[in-house]
C-alpha cells in the first residue's frame, strides 16, 4: 500500500510533463473554451483526468504514489502561479491578454477569428449589457477568463480621483 512500484524521481518527471502538456493543450483552446464550459467540456475533462493517470504514475497504484503525483500537480500549480505573478511574459504566456472585438462600434473581424468568436456570440455580450446594438457599443473585449466586457457609446469616462491610503502606525 505504500511502497512505490516505480521510483518518485519518475513520477515527478511523469506528473510535470503532463502538467506542462495540459496546460499548453487548454491555453491552446482559446479564451472562450474556458470561459463556458458545457457538458460535453466536462465530460472530456473527466475523461482526460483518466487517460492520463496511467501516464503520470506508470503504473505504479500504491497510495504513496498517490500522494506524491498529487503534491508535484499542487507543488507546480503553486510555483507556477507565484512565478507568473512576478514574470509579465510568463503570465501573458499562461493566461492571455485581452483582446479588443469591437471597437467604436465596429467588429473587429480579425480579432474575432484570431480567438473563434463569431457575431452572435459578441452581439448577445452586448445586449447582456443592456446595448442594443454593435454600434451602440463603443468598446468590447474578450477577457483573458473568457467573459465579454462591453463599454456602451455614450458612457462617459469617470474623473479619477486620488485615492487615500491610510497606514498603520
């Protein structure tokens, strides 16, 4: 139950490459693949979390095996997370930046194709924020979390104010 069948070496190396391949698999996907995740998208990530244990662990079922393939994944999702907090391309690599679809009005057809958006996906955003129409929308961009963020035309740009920040003493 809690000898390794196969060395811990060979499991980190294992867990690490089909972390880094998923990773770059979804990323792949596109913004909107992840921003709505159907039935289908689940039953896929199931299936996949399955295909892939056999790989990660090479056969080895023991529950230290387990533990061990479980803590690189948290280990590496953590390191890979403060990294990328820290290192601007790191960050633009794994998460995306925004991409703008509509600008003063107009579709922006090239962005749209560069993330597999169409016009009904872009038009039913906008009448989410309560505009009618795409000429009624100054801005739209497709956020890096997969949601449509629309600024309406006759919105004005909000005076910013300094903020005070207190400190304790």
């Amino acid at each position: 139950m809690f000898s390794l069948d196969v060395s811990g070496l060979e499991i980190i190396a294992r867990t690490l490459i089909i972390y880094i391949a998923l990773l770059v698999a979804l990323r792949l996907a596109g913004k909107r693949e992840l921003g709505q995740m159907t039935p289908f998208d689940l039953v896929v990530l199931l299936l996949v979390s399955e295909a892939v244990q056999n790989a990660i662990f090479g056969g080895d079922m023991s529950l230290t095996g387990g533990l061990f393939g479980a803590g690189v994944l948290i280990g590496a999702n953590y390191g890979l997370g403060a990294a990328s907090e820290r290192i601007t391309w790191l960050r633009e690599a794994i998460e995306g930046t925004p991409t703008l679809v509509v600008s003063n009005g107009k579709f922006l057809r090239k962005n749209m194709r560069k993330e597999n958006l169409d016009e009904d996906e872009v038009l039913m955003a906008i009448r989410e924020h309560g505009v009618e129409d795409v000429a009624g929308g100054r801005l739209a961009v497709l956020e890096i979390d997969g949601s449509i963020s629309v600024v309406p035309a006759e919105s004005k740009p909000q005076p910013r104010r300094p903020r005070k920040v207190f400190r304790k003493r």
